[in-house]
C-alpha cells in the first residue's frame, strides 16, 4: 500500500533510450532500457497522480493506469513533452536522450557500394529537454523538475555541478556501473541542501523513495 502523497498531481515522465534515425531500416540508440522510467512512472500513478509517459523505443508494458506516448527520436521526444506541458506539477527526465542526430539521414535504404565507400554521417546536436522545461518553470516552481545523470566518476562533484547547470532543483545520480537493464540500482539525490545516497534496491523501491522525496519538496513550494 502507498500512501496518495501525489493525488491531485500531474507528472510527466520520460523514459528509455531514443533512436535517431540513419536510413528507414537502421539507427543510433543507446542502451537504456527503460526499466528506472518506467518504474518512476508506476510509482507516481501508486502515489496518486495523473501520469503522462513519454516513451522511447523499450519492450516494457505500460504501467497500470499511466497513459503514455511513444516517441523515437529525441525531437520527437521534445516536441512530445512540450505539447503535453501545459498544467504539470512535476517533470521527471529519465530517459537517456541521445546528444546528437544525423542531419543527413537517407529516406532510401543506403546500399553498400561496390568501391567499399562508406556514408559519410552528419550529426548535429539535439535539444536538451529537461534544460527547455526547467528554464519554463513558474514562479512558484511548477513544474518541479527532476534530472538523472548517469556519471561514471566523480559523480558527487558532477551532480552538483549538473543540477546548478541544467537549472533543476533535484538531480538523481546513478552510483553502480552499468546500471542500464539492471532491476537493481543505487541513486544519490542532489538538492540545494546537498545529497543522500539511497541504497542499493530495486528500481521500483527506489522510485517509490523518490517518489516520496519529490511529494515532500512539492509540499514546501505549495505552501511558499
Ligand atoms: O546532460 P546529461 O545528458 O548528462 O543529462 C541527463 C539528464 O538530462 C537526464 O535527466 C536526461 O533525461 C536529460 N536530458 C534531456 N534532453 C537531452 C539530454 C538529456 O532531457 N537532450
């Protein structure tokens, strides 16, 4: 049983890997797996709120009572989250958003060439989501955005930096290497107070921890 902390909310999530297209049959993603989003999602729908999913390409179910929209680029997946912002209280970026897009993707299938040439790839860089929405929010602090980064040193020095930089009040950072398809996870919360590690849990337990974190911080700015 979770207690409704979030009843009367609405949360965007996004979740999963995206796929930035090279021709129609092939492309460039990366290894999230979705699972941390999507357990994100399930949690606040548990916590009582009215949850938008926006999803990349992932083979997870939707979770129980979440509506969710699938996207495949990173354009698509910014464009999907503005058009759905309006009246949100809480955005939570987890899906691992590829930098860059080849800005010279074919619309025919490319075909190996008989000299052995190679495609010559163009990439420019796409949006930063979480950055659009966080520099959107009001000023009483809605939507109350939440980052994750995925670190791999320092991740203690990084995380503050990188909350200060994308402009966010909370950023989650994966402790644990290679966490992407793993059921498992350790995250440290970085606030304007500092940072709490969560140990080490399941992804669902972990969302649920956090969950409850973001209710909490919610709670203080609706009372400002
Ligand atoms: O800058 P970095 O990619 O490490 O930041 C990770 C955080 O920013 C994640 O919350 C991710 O969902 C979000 N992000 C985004 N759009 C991008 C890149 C990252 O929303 N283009």
């Amino acid at each position: 049983f979770q207690p409704k902390v979030l009843a009367g909310r609405r949360v965007l999530v996004t979740a999963g890997p995206t796929f930035e297209a090279i021709d129609p049959v092939r492309g460039i993603t990366n290894l999230s797996s979705g699972k941390m989003g999507y357990a994100v999602a399930r949690a606040a729908r548990e916590a009582g709120a009215e949850v938008l999913l926006i999803s990349g390409p992932t083979a997870l179910a939707t979770p129980f009572g979440v509506r969710r929209i699938d996207v495949q680029s990173a354009q698509q997946m910014h464009d999907a989250v503005l058009d759905h912002l309006d009246g949100q209280h809480v955005f939570i970026a987890v899906a691992a958003v590829a930098d860059w897009r080849v800005v010279n993707a074919s619309d025919q299938k490319l075909k190996k060439q008989a000299d052995g040439a190679v495609p010559e790839l163009q990439f420019a860089q796409n949006p930063d989501i979480l950055a659009t929405v966080a520099a959107r929010t009001n000023l009483a602090g809605f939507p109350y955005c939440v980052g994750f980064a995925a670190e791999s040193e320092n991740l203690v020095q990084f995380g503050s930096s990188k909350r200060e930089k994308k402009g966010i009040p909370l950023l989650v950072g994966n402790i644990g290497h290679n966490t992407f398809g793993q059921d498992d996870n350790t995250i440290i919360l970085f606030d304007e107070d500092g940072h709490t590690v969560l140990p080490r849990a399941s992804k669902l337990e972990l969302a649920r921890q956090l969950i409850s974190e973001i209710s909490k911080r919610i709670a203080k700015i609706s009372l400002l």
